[in-house]
C-alpha cells in the first residue's frame, strides 16, 4: 500500500516586521508637516536627554512600552488569509493561510522645551489639537509578503502605500491614535531622572497596531473535513434514517436526503463532507 506524501508547505516572510517603527515616524513626519506657529519648527528627538541649543524648541516622542491587547487577541491557530493571489493560465486563485494578526497597543511620551514656560506651553497646546484631529497615523492597503518574497495587497496586487483604498475587497491598514493617561507624574519624573534629563510637560499617547506574521501555502491547497450536519440526536444515539408511514400504517420508501443548506461567509476553498469522502469527485459535482 502506498503511503501518500505529506503537503510541502511554503512560508514567506513576516509582513509587519517593521510597523513599530514606522509608527514613530510617521508621528514625527505627521506634527513637522503641519507645523504653522512659525517660520522655524520644532526639532524632534527621540533622546530625553538631548539638551537643546539656546532659544531652540524640541520636541520629544518616546515609546516607553509596548503591550498586548489582550480585548482583541484571536487564537493562534491557521486561518484563511484574506489574500488572492490571481493564477497564470485562468486557474484558480492561489489560497495563502496565516495565524491572526498580533495586536499592539504602543505608548509614547511627548514632551516639549523651549527657553520659556509659555512658550513650552504654546507648543504643548499645540501638539496636542494637531494629534487630537489626527485619530490615524497610518491608514493604507495592507501588505503582505508572498513566499516568493512579493509584497502585495488583499486584491493581489503590487503592493503600493499610496493606492486608493477606496476599492471594494480591499484590506485596510489602520493604526489609530489617542490621548490616554497611562504614566502619573511619579512615574514621569522616574522616567526623566533614569535617562538625566529635567523633567518637563508630557503627554501619554497609544496607538493600535497589527503585525501580520508570514503567509503559509501549501502545493494543492488544503483539503478540510465537515461533518453531517444531524439534528435531533441524543448523546448516545445514533444516525438512522426516520422512516415515514401513510395513515394505514404502511412504510413510505427511501426519501431523498435533505439538501445540505450553504452557511454564510465567502466560498469555501477545497471543502469536502464526509458523506462525500467515498464518491468521486467528478461526480458530486454533477
């Protein structure tokens, strides 16, 4: 008897290996090019113990922690990605697999300086309208990496930061932004006396993130096992068919079975159930 082989399964590499940093910078990007107070904007430091130059205003964005939502966290098992990748030849699309995404909530302290308090309040104000009205740093179709090493959206495609995301079926990256109080100001002059600097006014902000790991494949696809959907059976019992009988006593034949009814959601990739599992595929498909 031969023994089939298992499935070759191929990997790719982590999609969301670098959205942590591209976080920080798109908030330093985002406060610099709406900065309109003057003609001289802010310097941004990432290093709370940079000592500014005379009459120069900073401002400090430092990711301090870095957690797990555990509200939103999902099973670790594999699941459809949501990703189809168009075959050459007209086939079917290639099907991807991956684990859920891994959802962050990232905490940042924005500090400011100037030479004096009011203008170091000034600035503090203004920070904090400008990322109040800004609620997402990023907001772009989501990538994917591809074992062969293609970086593509949901729809397939070249992935492009800058495409319209106006499209329908296309996944989104979203990592949104908000004002939290997450550090007391004990907590906020331990923080600046550890890296000997003054303290100053700060502000605590989270923003929400997914990293998405690595997308699987396997040559063939994946087949998946149902079993019949039986209603009214007992612990213990088990499936026999019910028997009909006219009013006279006598037993109807055989009835055809019940259609199976098709549940919701997207088609099912590569699906077969169990009453199906001795037929031919050819034929239950007619």
């Amino acid at each position: 008897m031969e023994i089939p082989t298992p499935q070759i399964f191929k990997s790719g590499g982590m999609s969301s290996y670098d959205t942590i940093g591209e976080v920080t910078e798109s908030m330093h990007r985002h406060l610099l090019d709406r900065y309109d107070l003057n003609d001289r904007p802010p310097r941004m430091e990432e290093d709370l113990k940079f000592v500014p130059k005379d009459r120069e205003e900073v401002i400090y964005v430092y990711m301090y922690r870095v957690t797990q939502n555990p509200n939103l966290q999902n099973q670790k098992r594999l699941r459809l990605a949501p990703v189809e990748v168009p075959s050459q030849g007209g086939a079917d699309p290639e099907v991807f697999y991956h684990r859920p995404p891994l959802l962050l909530d990232l905490f940042y302290m924005v500090g400011v300086h100037s030479k004096f308090r009011s203008d170091a309040e000034r600035l503090l104000g203004w920070v904090m309208l400008t990322l109040h009205h800004t609620p997402r740093l990023v907001y772009r179709p989501r990538r994917f990496l591809l074992p062969d090493g293609r970086a593509v959206d949901s729809l397939g495609r070249d992935w492009d930061p800058k495409a319209d995301t106006n499209v329908d079926k296309l996944q989104v990256e979203k990592v949104s932004l908000s004002l939290c109080e997450d550090l007391t100001v004990g907590d906020a002059i331990n923080l600046y006396t550890l890296h000997e600097a003054p303290y100053r006014p700060f502000l605590t902000y989270r923003a929400r993130v997914a990293l998405d790991g690595p997308l699987v494949s396997t040559e063939g696809g994946s087949g998946i096992s149902m079993g019949d959907h039986e209603e009214g059976l007992g612990r213990g019992e088990t499936a026999t068919p019910h028997r009909k009988v006219r009013q006279n006593g006598r037993i109807l034949g055989p009835q055809p079975p019940e259609q199976i009814k098709q549940p919701p959601g997207p088609e099912a990739h590569n699906l077969r159930r169990r009453f199906e599992r001795n037929r031919d595929p050819e034929e239950s498909e007619d």
